[in-house]
C-alpha cells in the first residue's frame, strides 16, 4: 500500500474494489435478471420512471438515454415531493418504476414507490441494501452488490448502479454487443481505476469554480463528477449538456474559467467539440477526457469499443482523481463537512 495519505481513504479503496463488485455482480444477478427481462419482453411497459436522489438520480440520467436509445421506450424522472409532500395519486398502470438508492431507506423516495406501486406500476428497487424498507415494498429487487461502503462519497455503488441499469437492458433488449462489452467492464474499470491525472490536481488545487460539460451517455457522470467536486472538494461545480451550456451559462466563461470535459465518442461527440471551440475562444482551461484540443489539457482513459459503457469506465478514473484533489486542498473526502452517508430526505 503506498504512503501517499490520499492510498489510505476509505474513498480511494471502495472505489479500486468497483470492477470486483461489477464482476461478482454479473454472475450474482444472471437469474434475477433474466426472469425480469423475460417479463418485459412479454408484457412492454408503456415508459418508465425514475426515482432517486444524489448519485442515484445521476444514474437515472443514464438509465434515461440508453432506455430510450436501445429499446426505444420514453423515461421520465420522477419527482418524489409529488408524493411525500404533496400526497398527489397517480395513474401509472403499465409503467415500470426503476427507484434507484443505495440505502432504500430515505423516506421521500419510499413514498414515491409505494405511491407508484398503489398506481399501478411494476416497482424494481436497484438497491445496495437487499434487506431495506425500499427492497421490501417493491415487486422486484435487483441487487448491486457493491458491498458496505463506509465513505460518505459514493463511488463503487455508482458504478454498480451503472452496470446494473446497463445488464437490465442488455438482458431486456437482447442487445449482445451490450452483453459482450459488460464482460470486459471490470477489466476496464481495473485498468480505468490506475490511471492518474496528477498535472490537472495541481492545476484545480485553488480552483473555486469549474463547468462539467458532456452529453447523452455521458451526462449522469458530468452529474456526478459536480456533486463530487462539491461534497469532497468544496468547489463551486455545476454540469450542463452540450447542448445547454449555451442558453445562458457561457456568460461566465471568460479566460482561465476551468472546464472539464467528458468526451462520449458517439454521435454527441461532435455537438461537444463545438462547444469546446467555444470555451477555446474565451481561453478557458480545458481538461478533456480522452480528447486533444489546441491549448487543453488531455486526460488519459481507457477506450471502450461501446459509446454507452464508456461513462462508467471515465467515472472510474475520476473518483481516484477527485480523492487526491480533495487531499491536496487540505481536506478529507470521508468526511466531508455538514454530510452523512445516509441522507433522509422528505
């Protein structure tokens, strides 16, 4: 084990164990999630609904695209004050409800499923906790077996969650090329977990603000890579689309203004790369995942031969990433100030 203060967090070890849980994952769920497949092909939904909070609602951004992408079936993310707050009942027949949490205990999300459930839709928890109020009230539980992660950031039930979402379609759609490249993820995310961006530490190490821009596939992870720069960092981050980041927030792009870039290598890719030009002309500070741009700084990742698993590989690379930045800035990402590992929203 290195010495470096940054080896030693619970953060920097939950997140190397990610492709060991994704690995034992796959095997784990193969009958679970081949009997709900089965299902789904027999009776479609007519959409599907996300619910969660946090990281678990970046995962339902990525569960919307590559839903909508691969079987062509509409998503909407729920909004749990609808029912926890406002006690609304809604008409859900026929609609899978996908409520995503890594605790399956916090209360708004609990009324949001029991609520879909009394509606009428199919309830599937994708939790990390099988024995959770969440898990019992719903009609399916796909676990992520991520394991107990004791850090309050979450990295390893991110990426499970991911892969998860990702196995369900695979299985749901028949989509080989999807299975094949979910075989190879946790060689991947081992490979993702060794690469180091040391220079762009040392270049965000006095930043106080900073854009996280991608699009489609990528979007979940700029999502979260914000909510990371925020609760381990304590830096002002906020992510757009590609497509966003134009109606309004490029007036505070001006020279030097730091932006980190997920590349998705799809069809988005090219929207992005104009987008970049842009920041280019303003001479902001780029740091582009596997991407050269004339005066950026290029991170290294791990290719991936799939548009829609290559989020979960970027994302990888970036917790060892923002840990070691959350200790060159003095602080100490399992304990974050004024957070907990399990928040309880109403």
């Amino acid at each position: 084990m290195s010495n470096k203060p940054e080896h030693k967090s619970k953060m920097f070890k939950e997140a190397g164990e990610a492709h060991m849980r994704v690995r034992d994952q796959l095997m784990l769920n193969k009958p679970d999630m081949s009997r709900l497949a089965s299902q789904l092909q027999r009776s479609p939904p007519q959409f599907v609904m996300t619910c969660g909070r946090g990281s678990s609602s970046h995962a339902g951004v990525y569960a919307r695209y590559l839903i909508e992408t691969q079987l062509g079936i509409p998503v909407l993310p729920a909004a749990p004050s609808l029912n926890s707050v406002y006690a609304v009942k809604q008409k859900l027949d026929g609609v899978l409800f996908l409520a995503i949490s890594q605790s399956g205990e916090s209360p708004d999300i609990l009324a949001s499923a029991q609520a879909a459930k009394s509606g009428g839709a199919y309830v599937v928890a994708i939790v990390n906790n099988e024995a959770s109020p969440l898990a019992a009230l719903s009609h399916m539980v796909i676990p992520i077996h991520a394991g107990e992660e004791k850090s309050v950031a979450a990295t390893k039930t991110f990426i499970c969650t991911l892969s998860a979402i990702a196995d369900l379609v695979a299985r749901w759609g028949k989509i080989s090329k999807l299975s094949e490249g979910l075989n190879s993820l946790p060689v991947k995310l081992k490979k993702a977990f060794q690469i180091n961006w040391d220079t762009t530490v040392n270049d965000l190490e006095n930043t106080q603000s900073l854009f996280v821009i991608s699009r489609g596939f990528g979007l979940g992870i700029a999502k979260e890579a914000a909510l990371k720069f925020k609760e381990t960092c304590g830096i002002h981050a906020e992510a757009f689309s590609a497509a966003e980041i134009k109606h309004g927030p490029m007036a505070l792009v001006n020279k030097g203004f730091p932006v980190m870039i997920f590349s998705t290598s799809d069809n988005s890719q090219s929207s992005i790369d104009d987008v970049a030009q842009l920041f280019i002309s303003r001479e902001s500070h780029i740091f582009a995942t596997g991407r050269s741009y004339n005066g950026s700084v290029r991170l290294p990742t791990v290719e991936s031969a799939l548009p829609e698993l290559l989020p979960i590989i970027s994302i990888q690379t970036f917790y060892r990433f923002i840990n070691a930045l959350s200790f060159r800035r003095g602080l100490d990402p399992d304990m974050p100030e004024y957070l907990s590992k399990i928040t309880k929203t109403v």
